[in-house]
C-alpha cells in the first residue's frame, strides 16, 4: 500500500488508538442502557459522567450545562432551532456571518421560510467578521447571534470576545460554532460570554457520530429531538455510551498535548505556507495570515481549477480538499471564499490543507514538491493560463 | 443510583411487619406514583414513649429504604421527639437521596404522623405542630433544572 | 465478578464481537470522509453503499430509500415532523396510537403545539390497536398514521399488513416505528404498504447511536438536520462511518440467524411464562398471548411495587426493567399498561424481561426460582397484600 499524507484534518481526523481502546469495553461488556436501574449499567453512566466533567472543565462550565448530540450538525441546529422558538415571543430577528458552516446557515434559511429574519453579516478580506457590522445589526428583536469560532476553510478565528459582549450588552443569546476550535484552542465560556456552543467528537481525533451541545443554566431551550427522558428530558434517544466514552477521552488527550500540538503545528503550517508562497507564483493565501488556525493552510492557485489538483494530489497520496469536504457534493465555489471576496474562477482554484498531530515536515516537504509539480502541469493545461502568459507577453514586449 | 446506606436498609429492612392491637395505625399513599405506606406504633401511654415501630411499604427503593430508617429513628423516643423526625432527617441519616425519590420520603414522615393523629384522636390528646394527615401525599413537580 | 443475567434486551443489547470486529478499521485506518474526493475515503464509501444495499434487501426496499440516523428516536421524530411539514397543505390530522414509544408520542404532543390535530388509538386488552377504530378516525384531512409495528413493552405485534391497507386505501402516509420489530421479525414494505419506517442498531446487537429511516421513493420529505448535503442532501452531518458498518455488519448476523433465534427464544420465552404463571400467585400476564415479539415477557405481579422488585432482582444478578427504560426517569406508571386497562397500582407492579440470543434455559430457570423468593419476600412487606389477606381471611371466617 502507498503511503497516504493525509491533510485533510479539518474535514475528520484519525481516531486516537488510546480513544478506541477505551471505547471498547462498552460495546461488548459494560453495554447496558444508562437509564436502567440495574447495577449492571452503572458503568455506563459513571463514564457518561466523567466525559461530561471533562467537557465541562474543559470549558469552565458545569456539567449540567454539558448536553451530548450525534455531531456538531445536530448541535448547530438544536442550537438554532431551539432558541428561535424559544425566544420567539421576544423577536424573530437572529443574526449570523456569510461564512458559517452550512449547518448554521441551512438552518438559518430553513428558518427564514417559518418567519424569522436572518442577517448575514459580511467579512473582510482576511475573513473576519466585523464587530462594528455587527453593533450596527442589532436591533431591539434580535434573539441569537451565531458567529463560529474559527472558520472550516480559511481558518480564521473569529473576535468571539468582542462578539460575546456585545450580546452581553444588549442581553442577546450568543452561540458559537466551535467544532474546529474546540480542543484546538483553549475555551472559557464565562469569559467569552458564550451561552451556547457546538462541538463534534471526529475534528479532535475522536469518533464519528458524537458531539455536544453546551447550553448555559437557565436558558429556556427545548428539546430538538423528543422522546425518552434521557439528556434531563432535554435530548432524547439511547445514548451512544461508547461514542460518549470516546469523545472524553480525546478531549482529555487533546487538551494535554493542545498547546504543544498548535506550538508543533503552527511551525509546520508556517513553513508550508512560506514555500508555497514563495516558490509557486501566482497564489493566494485565504484567510488571517495570523489569527488563525494553527493546522489551517488554504491557498488559491490562480488559473487552475480545485477538483483537478486534488485528484492529481490524490494521485501522488496527497490528501487535501477544496472547499469543506461536506459541501463537495456542490459545484458552487464555496461560499466562504466568494464573501472573502474572490472572483470566482479563483474561488475554484483553492486547496485546503489541514494538518493533523501525526503530520511531519518531511510530509509537509513532499507535499510543497508535488504541488509545485502539479500546479505547472495544469497550468500548462489551463486555457486561462495561456491567455495570461500570451497578454504578458505582450505587454513585455510593448 | 442510590447510596450504600440506603441500599442497606433496602436490602435488609429493619422493623417490617405488623404490631397487633397497636397503639396508633397510619396509612398513607403518595398520590404522585401510587406507593402505599403503613406505619404501626406501639406507645406507652404513661410516657408518651415509643415502645415499639413496624412498618409495611408498597414502593420504590427509596420508599422502603425510609420507612425502615425512619422506624429507626423515632423508635425510644418520645411522641415530641418523633415529631422532629422530618424527611430531611430521614435523607440526611440515608445518605441522600436521588433529587426524583425526594419525594418518596415524606411518605414516611407522613405515616408516621398519621399513626400518632390515629393514637391523639383514640386517646383524645392533642399533639403539639400535628396536623390532620392527607390521605394523598404530592409536593410540587420539580421543574426540570435548566 | 458475579454472573449477570440480562434479561432486558428490549432496553439494549450486546454488540455482537464480530460487529465490533467489522467496525475496528474504520476508526483508525479507513477514517476518511466520506464526502472527499481522494482514494483514501473510498473505503468508506463502499462500506456505507453494502450497509445500505443489505438494509434495502432485508425490507424489499431499494438502497435510495434507506437514511442513515442516529438511532430510532431520531428517524420517529424526523417521519413524524418532516411528513407533519411536507403535507401540512392537504391537511393537519394525524393518526397514531396510545401506546407509541415516547419517541413517537412526545413528537406528536409538539405537533399538536404547532397546530396539528392527533388522534390517539386506543388499544384492546391485549394491546392490539383495532382496525375499525382506525377506519373510523380516518378523515378527509389525515396525512399521516403512525403504528408501531411492535410495542416494546408488552411486545404485542400489531396488524401492520390490515393498518397499511387502509393508509393505502385512503392515501395516507404510512409510517412504522419498527425499533423493536426490525430484524426480529420478516418486514416487507411493499407488502405491508409501509410507506416510512424507523429502525435502531442497538436493538439487534448492533452498536449504540445508528440507525436508520427507510423513506418511500417519491414521498417529498425535506430534511429534518439541516446542514451539508449528506444523504442526498436530507440528513446533514458527518457520518458515523464505524457505525454506518456496524449497523450492516448486525443486519447481516440477524438476518441470517433470524428465524432460528426467534424460535430458540420462543421455547425459552413460553416455558419462563408458564412458570411464573403456574407457581407465582396473583400474576397477569401483558401482551398478546401469542401475537407477541419472540423476546418478550411482561407481567404485573399484585401488591408489589416494580423498582423494589428490580433492585431485589438485580441483587441476585438479573436485569429487568419495569415498563421502559427510556422512561425510567419518570415516576408514573407505563401509558402502556394503563392503555391496555391496568389500574395504577397494579401497572407498578410490573416486570418486563427480555430475552436474547445468548440468553439459556438455566437463566430462565434461575429467574423464575429468584422471582418466586423476591416477590414472596416483597409481599410479606406489603401493606397492600396483608389487606387482601385479611379480607380474605374474613370471607373465609363469615
Ligand atoms: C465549522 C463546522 N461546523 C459544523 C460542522 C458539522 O459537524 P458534523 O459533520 O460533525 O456534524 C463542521 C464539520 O463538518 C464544521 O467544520
Ligand atoms: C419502539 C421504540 N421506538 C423508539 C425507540 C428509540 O430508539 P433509540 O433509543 O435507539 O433512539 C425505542 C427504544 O428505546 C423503542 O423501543
Ligand atoms: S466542468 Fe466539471 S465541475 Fe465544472
Ligand atoms: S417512587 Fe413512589 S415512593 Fe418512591
């Protein structure tokens, strides 16, 4: 088998051997349903509890506060959902930024179609929202404001605190997407005045199908998902004791090694980014040059297209994405580069590579040799690179 | 779900069962999830002593767990010290009880009040803070914590 | 470690070794996205593609109609809302029963909040809803009826085949909660006219947190978690890869060992039913005599209280539930005794045992020799029996 570089960390990551050796004894053995009385369940829900206490601390919260979803979807719209109906009688205006992740901003629109408004506020260049933008957004009927915390393409991390107190401020619900932050950047919902947050167990090398929704104490949010009593009648259905099992452990094992993994990562990213930019021409790099991501890398190479280069990528091993891998079923240019404000043949031309804890230099040096390789050799293909080169020309000879 | 203690006096109830020709007979229900106490006593009636306490319950865990501690507690003391028996004390000497079986101890506090108002009204006395037991015992829902 | 004896497989049940097996290589070497584009994730997509071509071929079904979701609270509440929403224009009024699993229940309630008009059928003796009073209830303006197709406490297994003829007749949307049923009974959904139907991993030694909802080609059901356009853009989310395999990986095991199980269970089932109905006093037994899933036995033991009984239970090492576990955390008797007539203090007093394929007739008979103890022993403490004694003792006397 050839060897696969895999950058593609944004998208999912490799479950932690550790993350799966501790999930495995509550499938076979401890596998009883937590809401029994028996003793025999009583694993179950001593380790339901200790993931919860690890979240919670991971974040300042309390555990009650912690509430387990199937994923960072699930949350988003629980989230949305739940506090739009909830706070209806108050306003139906909700605010969020043109480069959400679609689980907010489908959601957004599905709840456009039952009568609220949405405003999506816009971004710089660099990709950050404007808190200005925002004080000026708000209006005596605003509900909710949902900005991420660090955007799934181009990284850039979000003014969360500055956002935090302006719906402090004007005593508006504040909930922030933070499923590519979490565990990658250090969280203290108190002091970023965070009322709720999303969260997916597989950005953080734990399992599929696992995630949480934190909804600070005393909010009067519903159920999204009805049914049996579980989640303290708040989230119904079995609870997936060993996903839940799962997702603590990668949270304890990512917190220990967070900020050595980003001092690690951050190192890695920059010298992928000083390659690339300074030995293929005619590229762009998306999103903060600093406030972001320390695994996040997003380039746009003009006169190529992003599915070409990601197959040729794939084919020397190289895994890399263009846009978020959940859209991929769309041919649209991602809509987080258009509100960056790239024209769309360049939107197209984008890669996206995320960097995971197993990822080396000699990885990030191979992959900077086959980019360089495979930009050329499409560009030698490219029509609009022909035009380029010939005006260029031109103009030279002029 | 519940603590040692109480799992304690689940397992091996103190003073269950009947006291024939007793001084005083409650019988109480919990109108909120159908459970059935009864608590015997057996008074002397020169003292006002606590001779002796038997009790039968039809309930969950928690229900049977707090009679038997309760028949404890109130057993050699006085009707004046019994009536400091409340369901705090009763929880508080178990150890706790889940927040959703709170409830569940104020039927023993209930019953047992019930068997001293059966032994004021039999002997025509009246008992200091006792009040007419109800036949249904409910609290408030607890509203689900947000 | 004491020995357990598990009796309550209605709750959950075990992940069989080789699910566990087939679900390993997906977290740590096959853990790509299954929206990507490169090689690497295709092992992952050809696994979810065989999960949903089994599930098509167990029901008859083809693989376009089969949703993943994250277990059968989820796929009853998205059948219920989206069908509620989708045809909300032909009419509100929706069909389903009294003793429906809270997950369909609770979403019906919300529904009704929403301006939805339910109908909830009521049940014989037996816990069979009746047909006529189905026909009766149909109107000009009814969407939907929602019939489980087994109930998971008393296990009775309702006419589906004469309920979907009426949907069919009338043009009514058919949905089946079948968590309970699916892999334990033959379902075809064509035959039986089931337009929708839910299904859970957990239930049929799969893993815990996958599911799925089949949904007939053509019915205009929009999605229920909006987000990335997973599942042919109606079920947003990452998936649950390691799940998506686990779930194939049980069906296939079930299926396969389906009707020499459930006749296995059969025999153990009846033979634990008439010994607790020929050596215990004062015992009902719930459910259709026959017309009963294979697994379950539910009865109500007079003057003693359910919780008691499980913990006493429990102490001899065997775990039962009274009622459902879902529901564990409320107080109040089973809708579903109360539905099929029980008075309240005799539903308390209720055990459900549910049995399994590892389940064997030394278990059943160590049961039966420990209920007999316990509910003498509890019996001895119960106001409620010295009453009956003495007004026996009374008759007797006069
Ligand atoms: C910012 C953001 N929000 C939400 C999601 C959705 O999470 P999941 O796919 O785990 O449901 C993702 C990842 O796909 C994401 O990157
Ligand atoms: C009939 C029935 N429907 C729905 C459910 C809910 O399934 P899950 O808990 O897997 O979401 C269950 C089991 O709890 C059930 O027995
Ligand atoms: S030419 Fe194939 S996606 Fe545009
Ligand atoms: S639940 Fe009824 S007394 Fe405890």
């Amino acid at each position: 088998m050839k060897k696969v570089i895999y950058l593609d960390n944004a998208a999912t990551t490799r479950v932690r051997p550790e993350v799966v050796e501790a999930m495995l004894p509550y499938f076979t053995e401890h596998y009883g349903n937590p809401s029994s009385v028996y003793d025999f369940s009583t694993p179950c829900k001593k380790a339901m509890a200790h993931t919860r206490e690890v979240i919670a601390g991971s974040l300042g919260a309390s555990e009650n506060e912690i509430y387990f979803t199937n994923g960072g979807t699930e949350a988003d719209n629980w989230a949305l959902k739940a506090a739009a109906e909830a706070y209806a009688s108050k306003g139906k205006h909700i605010i969020t930024t043109q480069i959400e992740h679609h689980a907010v901003l489908h959601t957004g629109q599905y709840l456009e179609k039952l009568g609220y408004e949405v405003t999506y506020l816009p971004v710089d260049e660099n990709g950050v929202v404007s808190v200005d933008a925002l004080k000026k957004a708000v209006r005596p009927d605003t509900i909710l404001i949902s900005v991420m915390f660090a955007n799934n393409e181009i990284g850039t991390i979000e003014p969360i605190r500055e956002i935090g107190e302006v719906a402090k401020e004007h005593g508006i619900l504040f909930h922030t997407d933070a499923v590519q932050a979490y565990c990658h950047e250090p969280i203290n919902v108190d002091e970023l005045h965070i009322d709720m947050l999303s969260a997916s167990a597989h950005k953080f090398n734990g399992p599929k199908g696992v995630g949480f929704l934190y909804i600070r104490k005393g909010l009067k949010l519903r159920s999204f998902i009805h049914g049996g009593a579980q989640e303290r009648k708040r989230r119904a259905g079995t609870e997936n004791v060993p996903g839940i099992v799962g997702l603590g452990k990668a949270v304890e094992l990512s917190l220990a090694s967070m900020e050595e993994n980003k001092k690690k990562e951050t190192e890695l990213r920059d010298h992928l980014i000083h390659r690339v930019m300074t030995e293929i021409p005619y590229v762009r790099l998306n999103g903060h040059p600093s406030q972001r991501l320390s695994n996040n890398a997003n380039f746009s190479f003009q006169f190529i297209e992003g599915e070409s280069l990601l197959i040729m990528l794939d084919m020397a091993g190289i895994c890399g994405s263009s846009g978020s891998a959940c859209t991929s079923g769309s041919l649209d240019p991602s809509h987080v580069l258009l509100a960056i404000g790239l024209p769309h043949e360049i939107a197209h031309g984008s890669l996206r590579l995320t960097l995971g804890e197993e990822t080396t230099m000699e990885d990030i040096d191979y992959t900077v040799d086959q980019l360089k390789r495979i930009v050329e050799r499409l560009r030698s293909m490219s029509p609009l690179y022909e035009d380029f080169v010939k005006s260029r020309e031109k103009k030279e000879n002029q | 779900m519940y603590s040692d203690k109480v799992m304690d006096h689940f397992e091996h109830p103190r003073n269950v069962g009947e006291i024939e020709n007793a001084s005083g007979v409650g019988t109480v229900g919990n109108a909120k999830c159908g459970d059935i106490m009864r608590i015997y006593l057996d008074i002397d009636d020169a003292t006002h002593m606590i001779r002796d306490c038997k009790f039968k319950t039809f309930g969950c865990g928690a229900a049977v767990a707090t009679s038997s501690m309760a028949t404890e507690m109130v057993k050699g003391k006085t009707i004046e010290e019994a009536m400091q028996v409340t369901n705090k004390a009763v929880m508080e000497a178990l150890d706790g009880l889940p927040p959703v079986k709170v409830h569940c101890s104020l039927l023993a506090e209930e019953a047992i009040h019930a068997a001293l108002w059966d032994y004021a009204e039999k002997h025509d006395i009246k008992i200091q803070g006792l009040e007419k037991p109800k036949s249904d015992i409910s609290e408030h829902d607890e509203d689900e914590e947000y």
